[in-house]
C-alpha cells in the first residue's frame, strides 16, 4: 500500500497528445511514461477522455467496466504501485457516462460528470451524473471534477470534505485564458491545490494547448505546463501545510449555507 511521506503527496500531472479514438496507441503512451516515471509521483492524473478524445461517437468508444481500458489502469496501478484518476466514456445499464475513474490498488471508484457541454452535443450522448464523490488516497481527500464541471462553484465549493481538487479536461485553445482563470479561482474560494490536467494536439477538427497547471489554497501558480506535447510535471501537496493556513485563515467558516437541488 502507498504510504504518504512526510505529509506529501506526489501528484504526476499528464499532459496529453490524444490521438483520436484509438485506445491502444494511447494506452501504450501514457504506458511508457509510467514505466520511465513510477518512481517519481504517488498518483497519476490523466485528462478528460484520455483513452479516446472528446468524441461523442459513444457507440464506438464506450467500453463497460470490465473493458479494456478500465483493465488496463488496474494493471498499471498495481504493478507501479500507483493510484490513476482519468475519465472514461462508460456504457452502462443502456445509458452512456463520462466517468472519472480512480484506481489505487485494483481497488476502484468513480464520478460520473454532472455538467454536460451542451454546445458541444455531450448532452446529447452522455447522462448526467447526479453525485457529488471524494476519493480517498491514505487521507488525502481528492474531488473529482471534468472539464465543464469546473465553470460551476455551487457544485464545487468546499464543505471541508476534500483537500485536492482534480479537474480532468479537454479544453481547446479559443477559451483557455478562461480555463487558467477557473483554476485559480476555484483554488483560492475553495481553499484547496487546485490541478488541471488538459490535453494537447487535436481532436475533431480541435486544438489544444494543455495549461495543465497546480495552484495552491493561496492562489500561487505551482506548476504550468506549456509543453505542446505529451508531457509529464510534478507537484508535491503537503496536507499538512495546507490545513495549518486553513486554521489560521478560516475562510470557509464564513461561507453562505446552500442546498444543491
């Protein structure tokens, strides 16, 4: 079992040159990466779709979750001795889902995205998720979040029920000034490290530019990626460090109460 050293968690942030719809040369990339780097992070963030790209074609990409590529992140998680977060177009009792996944030794759990792009048709392919999940990794609380998820901080703020959020994109290059401001953002009213892991390369006649990027509770840029290429960064997250500037800051404690219907 992974063992949080010092208060630290090593977060490998993957930034990605999806090639389109094809699941092995993807997974045999993202593989040799891990193989080169498994000594050098304690979980892998993955971006949105990583295995296939943003396509709405679901009957050719979903798989269940007993595919392939669901198979394949247990195999690395184990073997590396690693925990994997990514989402994965998942059919399922008929219905489609953009579903992140998290595996940390064979053991898995998932988030179904809540927030569909409807100016891209995801809505018309995909079902909503209805719950909001933390993943636990040894402690350290981590929410999942998928790319359009990120524009909406009712569904995001921090109740004190995580430490980490994750947000897994495919964010193209026309808004991504707009990605790097939600980032921030998000990090700083939450109170949380705040990591975007986006793709590069292109898509369906799309092209991205990554800014996959770390950003701590007080708003500091920690790592930014401008690799246009599949590229690898490194954050460390000391739990520790944060919740003592959550003690002595306590904005939270003075949040308006809400309900989300």
């Amino acid at each position: 079992m992974n063992v949080i050293k010092d208060n630290t968690v090593r977060f490998g942030i993957l930034q990605l040159d999806i090639k389109w719809e094809n699941v092995d040369e993807n997974l045999l990339t993202i593989g040799k990466v891990i193989s080169s780097h498994k000594d050098e992070f304690d979980v892998l963030l993955l971006p949105e779709m990583f295995a296939t790209g943003f396509s709405m074609d679901v009957s050719k990409i979903a798989q269940t979750m007993d595919g392939v590529i669901l198979q394949w992140m247990k195999e690395q998680s184990v073997l590396n001795k690693i925990a994997i977060i990514g989402s994965v177009a998942i059919v399922e009792d008929g219905k489609f889902y953009n579903r992140a996944v998290y595996i940390n030794n064979g053991q898995v759990n998932y988030y179904d995205k809540r927030h569909l792009f409807s100016m891209g048709g995801e809505d018309k392919s995909f079902s909503a998720g209805a719950e909001r999940v933390v993943f636990d990794y040894n402690g350290v609380k981590i929410l999942p979040v998928v790319c359009y998820d990120i524009r909406f901080p009712v569904w995001l703020r921090n109740t004190g029920d995580y430490d980490v959020m994750v947000c897994m994109a495919n964010w193209p290059i026309p808004r991504i000034k707009v990605w790097d401001t939600l980032l921030q953002a998000r990090a700083i009213e939450n109170q949380c490290l705040c990591i975007g892991v986006n793709r590069v390369g292109e898509g369906d006649n799309l092209k991205y530019n990554g800014n996959s990027a770390a950003i701590d509770a007080k708003g500091k840029v920690l790592v930014l990626s401008k690799e246009q290429k599949t590229n690898l960064e490194i954050v460390d997250f000391d739990l520790a460090a944060q919740n003592n500037f959550r003690e002595k800051f306590p904005v939270l404690n003075d949040a308006d109460c809400f309900s989300i219907e």
